[in-house]
C-alpha cells in the first residue's frame, strides 16, 4: 500500500508540476460531473427551479487549484514581520 501511494503522490507531482511548467490546464480535468439537488423536499419536483447544480469536479483539479492558491498567496504575502518599505519597490 506504501509502494502504491508513493508511485501515486510521483504521478500528481508530476502532473501538478508540468501544468504549472507550461501554464495549461489540461481539458480533461475540466469537466465536472453536475447533480441536480432538491433545494427543499416540500419543492415541487416537476419545476426546474426547484433544483440546485451541484458540481463534482476530479479530485486533481482541486488539488491543482490549491497549489496554485497557495504558490500565489506566499508569493503575494507581505515578508514577516511587516510591510515592504518604500526603499525596496
């Protein structure tokens, strides 16, 4: 189980890390599987409006969106300890 897990984490790093190399995203993790939900049981279920979409996208593309997210917010945080003074802009 150990082997597998480490032969999977190598196969996402290398998937997140060439996206990323590349600036793509690749099209197939861009399609989500949509569930139409009941807003309230004492909707009517004949009328459309009583639904809500639901969108379950594949598991690495929300990893991919939290690399990113978290690339970006360490890149953009200001330094420890307070703000660029105006000597380094």
């Amino acid at each position: 189980m150990k082997a597998a897990g480490t032969t999977m984490t190598a196969i996402l790093v290398k998937l997140v890390n060439t996206s990323l190399d590349y600036a793509t995203f690749p099209s197939a993790m861009k399609h989500a599987i949509v569930t139409p939900i009941v807003k309230k049981p004492a909707m009517d279920l004949s009328l459309l409006s009583s639904y809500r979409p639901i969108s379950n996208l594949p598991f690495v593309s929300k990893l991919l969106e939290r690399v990113v997210t978290h690339q970006l917010t360490t890149y953009y945080a200001p330094p420890p300890g307070g703000s660029i003074s105006d000597d380094a802009v």
